[in-house]
C-alpha cells in the first residue's frame, strides 16, 4: 500500500515589506541583498521573492516590465520557532534602516509537517473506524462569545476492527 | 519632500502647493493638508489627515502606517 508519512519539517520563518513608486523593483531588490547578508548561513533553506516580480517562476520572463509596486517575500526553515521569527524580525528592521519608502510588512512563524510518500506492507496495516459528534459551544451569557473554556468536542468514539 | 539639490527648494516651493498635493493624493487624503515651510533644511513638511483607511491600529489596509506614502508624492508632476 501507499503510505504518507508526516514528519517534523521544522518552522518556516516568513517577512513581507512593499515597495511602490520610482525604482520600486530596485529598492526591493536591494532590501533583498541586504536580508541576504544578514540571513545567509543562518538557515538551512533560504528563498528571497519579489512579489509582483519574480515570486512565482523565480525570473521575469518580460524584462520591459516594470511594475509600480513590488513586495519582497523571504522565507527560511529554521529548526526553532525563536530562530524562525528572527527572518520577520530582520524584515521589521528595513522600515527606518532599508531603502526608502518600504511599508506594510508582514511577519509569520509557522510549525511545518511534512509528508513523504513510501509503501507499507498489507498485511501490516489494521484497519478502525472512529466517528465522533460534535456540538458547537454555547454563547458565553455575558458576551455572546463562546470564550468558555471547556471541551470543545464530545468524542464518542465507536471502534470496530 | 526635501530638494535633492537646495537650489531647487523654491521651484519646490512654488509649485508643490496644498491644493496641488491634495488634488495628487485624491483618494487615498481624506482629510485636510497643511503645508510646512523649512527652507533652512531645503524641505516642506506636509501633514495629511486621514489617510490610513482607519489609522495604524484598525486600518485593513497592507501598509497601515502609510510608510509607502511619501513615494506617491514622489510621483507627482511638477
């Protein structure tokens, strides 16, 4: 049988900063260069995109373009959360010490799972079935929000072999 | 703004007036502009109200601080 396998991928660091306006794609580019000194070696994976740009085929295809806005995107995979926010925190910086007029920027840390695919013998897989009923959680009487905290799943589990 | 070249500061001056920035930055000024004189530094200060979409703590939009602004002042003509 197919099998997809989950594993711990680590955490993906991410910044975002817009740049519009006279040499857009060149301030954007040269925030990159920048993030690229200061980040290179620290992460085991590294990709710096220009949204508007080159963030999708990694190239533009259509050099003559040139777009008003462009928005830098770097990601890297970082063993640790607090090494992953480090990638959003050094994108922060470029507001008051990058090239100018870069604005709305963006910081995400997210745990990563990732799936590989191999195969399994049959015979060693066993097969169960668990439904589970679920009822929303009733309104908080002095909010009207459901911010109580008490299990929010009824789980009546059912199994059969 | 601040001229590149000081002696540009009175072309500046002169044609980079209230009504000309309100009437570039139409859309996204919705509120008043005020214009500051700072000829010792060759520069003019303008303070435009309500153009965050909401200000930087509630606004939906992607530059909320309106970082990028001072770059669609950079576009107009003069």
């Amino acid at each position: 049988l197919k099998a997809s396998v989950g594993y711990h991928a680590g955490y993906v660091g991410e910044g975002e900063i817009g740049y519009a306006g006279a040499n857009a794609v060149a301030r954007a580019q040269l925030a990159a260069q920048i993030l690229r000194e200061r980040l290179d070696g620290r992460y085991s994976e590294l990709r710096i995109d220009l949204v508007g740009s080159t963030s999708l085929h990694g190239r533009a295809f259509d050099t003559e373009e040139r777009p008003y806005e462009v928005r830098l995107r770097v990601a890297a995979r970082a063993s640790s959360r607090e090494e992953a926010a480090i990638v959003g925190d050094e994108v922060e910086a470029l507001y008051t010490n990058g090239p100018a007029g870069g604005g709305g920027t963006r910081k995400y840390v997210t745990e990563q799972i990732g799936i590989v695919s191999t195969l399994i013998d049959r015979a060693r897989v066993s097969t169960h079935v668990t439904l589970r009923e679920w009822s929303p959680q009733p309104a908080c009487r002095n909010c009207m929000t459901s911010h109580i905290a008490a299990p929010a799943t009824r789980a009546t589990p059912r199994s059969s072999r | 703004v601040i001229a590149y070249r000081p002696d540009d500061y009175d072309l500046l001056a002169q044609r980079v007036t209230v009504d000309a920035v309100a009437h570039h930055l139409r859309g996204i000024v919705h509120g008043g502009v005020k214009r500051y004189e700072l000829p010792q530094l060759s520069a003019l200060q303008f303070v435009c109200e309500h153009s965050l979409a909401g200000g930087v703590t509630t606004s939906l939009a992607l530059d909320a601080h309106g970082k990028s602004l001072s770059f669609a002042l950079l576009e107009m003509e003069i």
